[in-house]
C-alpha cells in the first residue's frame, strides 16, 4: 500500500511537472473566422537584459539584425551598438559594444541609432538617425563613407533626413525608409548616391472625402488633408533579394512584398489576406486592428508580422496561409510592452521589446517542426512525404485548417483529385476544391469519353440499321 501511495505521489509530481511547463496562448482561424487554439509552436528559451549579458541596461532599443550568429541591437536611448555572437552551447556573448566612429580622425559619435544591417561582405550600415546620416562601415568598425541628404527636388529644403530602416541587397543598393519621406523606400546605388525611390504605398481615400473634396472650392480644398501615400514601418531583405515592407498605418495591405520594381509580388491565397487578427475587440484601452512594425522572411519563403496593437507574432506560409498566432502584451514571459523589431537565426525567433528593453528568443517545439516540415517536403516537391508529416500534425492538433489543406494540396499534385476534394471540402476550401473538381472532370472525361462516344454512335447509327435491317428482311419475303 506505501508503494502503491509513493507511486501515486511521484505521477502526481510529474503531471504537475509536466502541466507546470511554460506555455505561450496559441491559436489560429477557422473558415468561420473563428479563434482556434493551437499547441504552441514556439517556446521562449532565453530572455536576454542588458545587466543579464554583463553591460548596462538597454535603453529604448529600436533597431535588431541577424547574420549567421551574430545579433545587433540598435540600444538608441544609450546611443550605442551591441554587437552579440551565439557560440556552439548556444549562449550569447557580446562580443562589441560600439557608440562611436572614426571620421578623418575626429571622433563622431552615434546618435540615437534606429537600424543596423550587414551585407554578404561584412560591410555595415547603420540608420544615425539622429545625425541624419547613413553610416557606411568595415566589419571591424571602421569609417569607409557617409550618406546625408540628397540634393534633389523631390526632397524639400525644410525636410530633414532622417533614416530610420535600411537594408542592402545583393548589388549593394541601398535602401532607406526615412521619416517625412512617403514617397516609398529611398534607393541609393553602390557608391552612396541617391537613384530614386522605390514601391510607395497605395493610396485608399475615403469614398465621402473624395466626393466632399470634388464638390469643394479651390479654397476648401487648399484647406483639406491632401491623399498622400504612407509611409512604410519596417522593411526586410529575403533569401531571393526581395523586400518584405510593412505598413503600420491600418491600410489594407499591411505586409507587402517588393521586386526590383517596386511592384507587390506577395501572393494572398489565405482564407483572408495577411492583416493579422480577423476579428477583435476593445478591451484594457486596446483597440482596432494589428499593425504591423515589422516583419522577418524565413528560408521557406513563410514569414512572420510582429503586431504593435497586440504585441502577437503571426506567421503565414509562402501561399499566405496562417500558420498559427502566438505572443501578446503583459509582463510574463513570451509577452511584450512595446514591441519594435523581429528576426530570425535559422528557425528561431528574435523579438525586441523597447519598453522592457529586452531581447527574446523563440525556439521550435515539436510541433512548430513538423508544421516547417511539411511545408518544407511540399516546396521541394515530395508531396507524398508531405502529406504523411500533414497527417502528423493532424493527430496533434485535430482542429488545424491548414494540415487537411495540405493534405488535399499534396493530394492535387498527386493526381488523386477525389481526395483532395474530400480534404478540401472538409474546411470548406472553394477555391482548392474547385481547382480539384475541374481537374477530376477532366480526367473522368478522358477515361470515359471512349464509352461515351460508343454509345452516342450506337444511338446515331442503330436505329437507322435497325430500320434498313427490317426493310431488307421485308424484300426479301416478298420477292
């Protein structure tokens, strides 16, 4: 009986260990628009302060960028650049802790950095937005050149240049998203000088105003709020050399992708397009839909929104399916205050928090993995394969969309329309289940179409056989 009690005890303690373990709210939407809650995806596995890497406090931190295993952070309120390097056991070390430059021998230091990015070279750019300037550096810190205000008409005389997100592509062309500037992503060539702008945002005015200002005076008008662009909030370089923009001002296309053109190539086959929440409330002084401040692009093409107005992360696929959804505001662990800035090293999530000045890091669980693996099977065409680790998700988490479309979409590629008609009709995927059923008319067409034209050809061609068979029969008798 004392065995039996000891037993019971050390279950009870593991069951508590084990419901005890650290759990982020994760959900997702159904076709009815509907929260569905999900198993986590991600856990937070470091939390990372300023004292708690053995230097000051952050202080508003605006700026984050990844390279291999090296971390950035802008810290603007210190006026500084902590550099940090991941080592094999996983620990973050800084490694440089920078706040000023080398100009002709005067030293010039930073001012209230917003931005930092690393190209393939090692060359840094750094947004001193406080000093109006793009700074141009080596890997080892050193001055190469500085970019300031272009002289160009487009920029007005009493607009002062003030960069606060930047990335550098593949042919080191820059590109600046300034304040006061919404005229799109400021570009800059190789050699620092300004070729243009690139992929302003749309315009949506309000239908009423459009009409008002039509009818008004030339006076009134001159008086009305001019239908000008937006600007972007953040922006994001992808493994293709594409730009992920995001666009925090409530207008319909919060996350955006650009091609060298300046042209949205981002593809929206989602129940909803990727706007974050689909249906929210008012509640604790919180209200009106996400805004996005920032995005990240994984290796798989899926990317991940960080929301200013909840402080959750939303992840979509490369179709703009949504993932899942985890994160939100508070002060307990996976939450944030102020969220500003998102990246990624490999598959793992780094978000920055300027009020908590805090860094933290999201790793996969063991579902978030086999999610990124079916993904990953289907883009690389093994659809078979695919369809097997969808079907693990599904013993996971009954409830997800996303595993039985993936199923049918694998199904598709496969030549089994009727199961992808099943899976599809399952979630009340129309648009999948419509491509699938003209695809298994046609087949069914091509497979039965030999019947089918025996028997029209016996309809067209018995009857009057028939009928010269009987009239024959009828001649011969009679002669």
């Amino acid at each position: 009986m004392k065995k039996i009690s000891i037993l019971l005890l050390a279950f009870t303690f593991a069951l508590g260990a084990l419901y005890a373990e650290p759990s982020n709210y994760t959900y997702n939407y159904d076709f009815w628009r509907e929260q569905v809650a999900s198993p986590d995806a991600y856990r937070v596995s470091a939390y990372l302060l300023g004292t708690t890497l053995g230097i000051d406090h952050f202080r508003d931190p605006q700026g984050l960028f990844i390279r291999d295993n090296r971390i950035y952070i802008c810290d603007s309120g210190n006026n500084r650049i902590v550099k940090i390097e991941v080592n094999e056991n996983g620990d973050h070390v800084v490694s440089d802790v920078v706040s000023a430059v080398t100009i002709n021998g005067e030293r010039s230091a930073f001012n209230n950095p917003m931005d930092i990015f690393e190209n393939r070279n090692g060359d840094l750019y750094i947004a001193d937005t406080g000093n109006n300037r793009v700074l141009v550096l080596d890997n080892n810190w050193n001055f190469h050149y500085a970019i300031y205000k272009p002289d160009d008409e487009s920029i007005g005389d009493s607009t002062d240049f003030l960069p606060c997100k930047l990335v550098v592509d593949f042919a080191n062309r820059l590109f600046v998203q300034a304040n006061n500037i919404n005229k799109g992503l400021m570009e800059f060539d190789s050699r620092g000088e300004f070729s243009g702008y690139m992929g302003a945002n749309k315009v949506y005015p309000n239908p009423l105003d459009y009409i008002w200002k039509m009818l008004s005076t030339q006076a009134q008008r001159a008086r009305m709020d001019l239908f000008v662009p937006t600007e972007y909030s953040n922006l994001v370089l992808d493994r293709d050399g594409f730009i992920y923009v995001t666009n925090s001002a409530g207008q319909t296309e919060p996350v955006r992708r650009l091609n060298a053109m300046g042209q949205d190539i981002l593809i929206r086959n989602g129940y909803e397009d990727p706007e974050g929440d689909l249906v929210y409330g008012n509640a604790g002084g919180i209200s009106g839909r996400s805004r996005f401040i920032d995005v990240v692009a994984f290796d798989n093409d899926s990317y991940a929104c960080f929301d200013r107005t909840r402080g959750r992360i939303f992840l979509y696929d490369f179709q703009g399916n949504l993932l899942y959804v985890f994160g939100g505001l508070g002060n307990r662990e996976g939450t944030f205050l102020i969220p500003v800035a998102i990246e990624n090293m490999g598959y793992s999530i780094y978000t920055l928090d300027s009020r908590a000045a805090s860094l933290t890091r999201f790793d996969l669980t063991g579902y978030g993995a086999l999610v990124n693996r079916a993904l990953n099977e289907y883009k690389a065409g093994r659809y078979e394969s695919s369809a097997e680790v969808w079907d693990d998700v599904l013993k996971m988490n009954g409830n997800y969309d996303l595993a039985y479309i993936g199923i049918g979409r694998a199904a598709l590629r496969q030549g089994e329309f009727l199961k992808a008609m099943r899976y599809y009709q399952l979630k009340h995927y129309r648009e999948g289940y419509g491509k699938a059923f003209q695809l298994y008319r046609k087949q069914w067409m091509e497979e039965n179409l030999w019947w089918m034209l025996l028997i029209l050809g016996l309809v067209i061609i018995l009857p009057p056989a028939i009928k010269l068979t009987i009239k024959t029969v009828k001649e011969i008798r009679e002669a």
